[in-house]
C-alpha cells in the first residue's frame, strides 16, 4: 500500500470557479479526515467520515464546502464559489479503526485562488 | 480550539538529544497526548501517542507527567531530518485538532 494519496497537487482557479480535491484512503481504514493549513498555521480540521458517514463538520467550515465519501472508500472535497481566502494546502488522512489514534496524512492539494 | 500549549520554536544540535514540551492543563481522564511532526512540504506524519505510562518506539520517547497536565517528546539523538514542526494534540470527539506546534530546528 502506497499511503493516502491525494489529487491534485495542485490546483490554481480564478476566484468564483468551483474546484474539487480527490482522497483516497489507505485501503480498508474506515474514516477519513479533511484538514486546510495555511503557511505558518497548524492544520485546521473541516470534517470527517467514518465509513460513507459525514460524522462531524466544523462550524467554521462554509456552505460553499461541501465533502462526501460515496462508497466508503474514496473521497472528495468540493468548494463553490471560490475565494481568494481559500488559497491553502488541503490534507486528507485516514486510519484504521484497529488504531483510530494514529492518523495517515496525504501529502496535500495546494490551492491557489487568483 | 487547541488545548495544548508549546513553544514556538527551538534549536538543537545534531546527535543530541531533544526535549520538546507540551502543556495540557485541561486534559481529561481519557484524553491520549498524540505527537505529530510535519516536515517542509509533506502532511505531518505520526510520531507517539500515550495515556498515562511512559511510551517508546522506534522514532522517539513520550514523558507523561504523573498528574497528565504536561508531557515531554524525547528525541534521543537528533539528525538533521528531524528538522520539522513538532504538534503536540489532544483529542476533541472524533478528531485531533493541531495548534501552531513547535518548530525545531537542528544545527550540524
């Protein structure tokens, strides 16, 4: 197994378009975490899956970002709309439910908003 | 928000050992303490977590004082691909939640 593997790696848009970032887990880990970081910060968590389940999304978190995870494998994160204050690295992590405390991290999307 | 507290950043030396600490003064009963490092551009990568004992692999130590309020990540002999920002996290429900982390840095 390769790890958490996300696509793209990047991504530059004009501000208003729509994009959408593709995770997929380890095989078999039955949740899966979105996080953004923008430079200096620590991750800032915007969701999470426990199998195809939306089991928590951050208050913070806009309307115009909306996550799913179909089949309970892979998933996506969609944001509408976009702003030049969406411009950040999106990371995805899995893990397993045998070892729910250590988390599998994706290298990122970077955005970019023009 | 976070509820660990750490300092923003420390140098040491290569081949020394590291002693990176962590406040956690609102720590529950059965909250884990969870250690993540992040290396320049990659997603951070899990290094310990522990409850109460103290915990050891093959990365690094985890130090947990006897009243929980605080913990130390021991790395025991530094090299210059430990050179990262060290997070120090506690659970919140069903997620971890990072503060600004420890930035180390390692001088040959």
């Amino acid at each position: 197994d390769t790890g958490v593997s996300q696509d793209p790696r990047h991504k530059i848009t004009k501000r208003g378009q729509n994009v959408t970032f593709r995770c997929d887990p380890i095989s078999e880990h039955n949740r899966l975490y979105w996080y953004r970081q923008t430079l200096g910060q620590g991750p800032e968590f915007l969701t999470y899956f426990q199998n195809e389940a939306q089991l928590e999304k951050s208050r913070l978190l806009s309307d115009r970002f909306s996550a799913e995870r179909p089949k309970g494998s892979f998933s996506t994160l969609e944001i509408q709309r976009t702003e030049q204050g969406d411009s950040a690295m999106y990371l995805c992590a899995s893990s397993s439910f045998r070892d729910e405390e250590k988390l599998f991290f994706g290298s990122g999307t970077q955005l970019s908003v023009l | 928000d976070a509820k660990t507290t750490q300092p923003n950043s420390m140098e040491s030396n290569e081949e020394e050992p590291v002693h990176l600490p962590c406040n956690h003064s609102t720590i529950s009963g059965t909250d884990y303490i969870h250690w993540y490092r992040q290396l320049p551009s990659q997603g951070p990568e899990y290094v310990i977590h522990g409850l109460t004992s103290n915990v050891n692999n093959r990365m690094a130590s985890l130090a947990i004082a006897e009243d929980r309020k605080s913990s130390t990540l021991i790395l025991h002999r530094a090299t210059l691909r430990d050179a990262a920002v060290y997070y120090c996290i506690l659970r919140d429900g069903g997620k971890l939640i990072f503060g600004q982390g420890t930035e180390l840095s390692v001088k040959p």
